[in-house]
C-alpha cells in the first residue's frame, strides 16, 4: 500500500514538468488526482507553454497506474474557474486531502513592456497561488480531516536572484510573496488540522527551463548565470526529486511538518 492510499489531490500546472510529475508520483503512492492547467500561451512569456495535449499526456500517465483523475482547463488567476475545477473534481473523486499550487511562469529577460511582465507574473505565480488555496481550502475545512497543502516558491524566493528586467524581478517578488502566504496560511489553518509548507526548487530540467530563450537569457548575462549555480556539482535536479519531497511533505512521514520553507535545491541557498 502506497503512503497516499484513498487520498486526493489537486494540482496547478499539472500539464507537464513538475506538475505532471507530481501527479504520477503521487498516484504512484495511491492518490487520486484532480488536474489543471492553462493550456494556453501567455503573451509575455517567451518559451511554448503546456497544451492540452500535454494535460491528456498527465491523464495517460496516472490512469497507466490505475489511478483516476480529472483533468480540466483552467486558469489560475480566475478564482471561479479554480472553484468550479475543485467542485468538478471533489464530485467524482469523493474529497480532497492534498493540495499543490505548482502553477507558474518565468518571463525573464527582454519584453516590451516591463510592467506588463511583472503584472502577469504575479498574476500567476502569487495570486493564482492564493487563489488556488482560497479555492479548496473550504473543502478541507468542512471535511473535518485536515489535509496538507505545498505551495511552490524557488530558490528566487529565498535569495534576490532573476535579473533585472519587469518579469525577473516579479517573478522573485512572487515567490517571496509566496513565502508569506504560506506563514499566514499555515497559522490560519494549523486548528483544522491543515498544514501548508513552501517547497523551494533550484533550476529543475523542465520545458520552463530547459528551453531556447533560457538559455539565450543566461548566455546573454554571464553573471545570472554565475549567480545560479549549485553548491553540488550539478546544473539541474530532476522534477522527481521536487515530487519526493512533497510526498514526504503531504504524507504521514511529514504529520508534524508546517510552516517550513523546504529548499531542494542541490545546495543553492547555503552558497
């Protein structure tokens, strides 16, 4: 028996990258899953983002472990798109227990508009991770069951990293803001039994990452690039190692954990 046996979880930006990876580790442990993604491009973002072809790729994977899920499209800076995906979810899968804010955007570099950038990066990767927990954590709280809720910073959300432009310097704002929601969170929802840890990753080899404009952003300033290199002699970890760390996170093994922000990142922070 896996360690997340009869649970459900809802996961953002469950297309691809860490999201999918999420969802098939956690099936992997037993859980059931409810899916959403964009599945649509963001104009100030310069890398392809996930397409619903991808989402249907998640469902294959989870449903190839005999694990249910419901996959839907949604949009995390829309609270009642948010709402309706958790409704639709929580009526077939029964309940939910876990829940992941892994949604995110990283529109570094050149833009047009720098304001434009730093709007939708904080649109997605701080209000959409708010309205992710304001969407299901009253179905956690009626539930009478506690639950375990991760939400994804970065190491750019512990250390002033990301460059100078509107995007970059959203983005590490964001994931700092996320930090915050998380302490609140975590003492709003500690009585009912609700625990809600930061998971802090550095580069991770996903399409967020590992794509062309990245690695043009960095090559273009050598001293971002200096800035992010690990402590361990690695460039980038692996989604699977973010996902085993929230298996632990949402898992008995983790029962007394919250209110932490946990870094897996290859030793980035303690440089």
């Amino acid at each position: 028996m896996g360690k997340l046996e009869g649970k459900v979880a809802f996961i953002t930006g469950a297309a691809r990258g860490q999201g999918r990876s999420h969802a098939v580790r956690l099936a992997q442990e037993g859980a059931d899953i409810i899916a959403v993604d964009l599945c649509s491009q963001i104009d100030t973002v310069p890398y392809p983002m996930a397409t619903a072809e991808d989402l249907q790729q998640t469902v294959k994977e989870v449903e190839a472990l005999d694990r249910r899920i419901v996959a839907s499209e949604a949009d995390v800076r829309s609270l009642p798109a948010l709402q309706q995906a958790v409704r639709d979810g929580v009526a077939q899968l029964g309940r939910l227990d876990i829940v992941l804010a892994n949604a995110g955007i990283a529109p570094m570099g050149a833009e047009e508009d720098p304001s434009v950038s730093w709007q939708d990066v904080i649109d997605v990767n701080l209000t959409g991770v708010w309205n992710t927990v304001r969407a299901t954590e009253t179905v956690l709280v009626e539930q009478g069951q506690g639950g375990a809720i991760v939400l994804t910073s970065s190491t750019a959300g512990l250390k002033g990293i990301g460059g100078d432009s509107g995007g970059g310097q959203g983005y590490t704002a964001a994931k700092h803001g996320v930090v915050g929601l998380m302490r609140s969170f975590a003492n709003t929802l500690a009585p009912h039994r609700i625990r809600v840890n930061t998971i802090h990753p550095t580069g991770v080899n996903t399409p967020m990452v590992v794509n062309e404009f990245m690695q043009t952003w960095l090559a273009e300033d050598p001293t971002i690039a200096g800035a992010m290199t690990n402590l361990l002699p690695v460039e980038m970890i692996e989604a699977v190692d973010i996902s085993n760390a929230i298996v632990f996170l949402v898992s008995d093994d983790g029962r007394y954990v919250t209110g932490v922000t946990l870094p897996v990142d290859a030793g980035f922070t303690a440089k």
